[in-house]
C-alpha cells in the first residue's frame, strides 16, 4: 500500500525538475490570504518532509505529504495568463503557485521552452497522492 512518503517523494522530484525554470513568482494560498514571493525556482528547495523556498528574509515551509497533485497550466497567450505550475493540497484548493511571468525576451523563451519540456515529460496533471487518484491525472511510476 503507497504511503505519505511515496508522495513526498514524487512532490520532492517534481519541485527538484522545476529549478531550471528561472525567475517566477511564487504564491503561497491560504484559506484566509495569500504571500506573494518573487525568485528563482532554483530558490525552491526540498528537505524532507518540507518543501522550503527561501529568498532573501523570506522563507516558506509547505509539507510535502499535503500536496495532492499538480498542474501544470500552458498558459494562455490569448488572454495574457503566463504558464505555471499549481500545487493543489488535499483540501483539493490549490496552496502553492509557481507563476512564470518574471522574464522577457531571449529568457522569457527559454523559460517556455523548459516548462514545455517539463509539461511533455510530466503530463498537465500529476498525482502526488500515493493513495488517491484524480480524474485525468499523470500517475509517476
């Protein structure tokens, strides 16, 4: 039977693959409000059983166990949204946003042009939930 660190293993891989996406806006959800956090995505880091960004005085602790899934949103060109990656908890809200719209120019391309790879290798969904599986979802293996 899949255990909660089965899934922080799998949060764990899916951050350490973001690193190379470079400057991002990261935003953190609660119930009650949000935190915004402009860094890298190198800046994300993971020490298990947390995923911690750390930027300058800031720092954020998520726990990897309460991440369900992922998503990861091509953006959409048409209406100006960027592309990002959203890190929805068990509660089935999202709690951790990784928003790529930071850059211009020659490194604005090359960031799509890594969450692109990310998203074909990855898939637009990912379980993270060892135990639960989400309609329409990438399972790792």
């Amino acid at each position: 039977m899949p255990t909660s660190s089965d899934s922080s293993c799998r949060a764990s891989l899916l951050l350490e693959a973001l690193s190379p996406l470079g400057r991002a806006r990261v935003v953190l959800r609660t119930c009650n409000g949000l935190a915004e956090i402009v860094c890298t995505t190198a800046d994300l880091a993971v020490q298990a059983p947390w995923a911690i960004l750390s930027a300058g005085d800031a720092s954020v602790h998520i726990e990897l166990a309460a991440l369900r899934c992922a998503e990861l949103r091509g953006g959409c060109a048409e209406h100006g949204a960027p592309p990002s990656i959203c890190f929805i908890g068990r509660c089935g809200s999202p709690c951790l946003v990784v928003v790529l719209d930071r850059t211009a120019g020659a490194e604005r391309t090359e960031q799509e042009m890594h969450f692109r790879a990310l998203r074909a290798r990855w898939g637009a969904k990912i379980s993270l939930d060892a135990e639960h599986a989400i309609e329409g979802e990438h399972r790792l293996q």
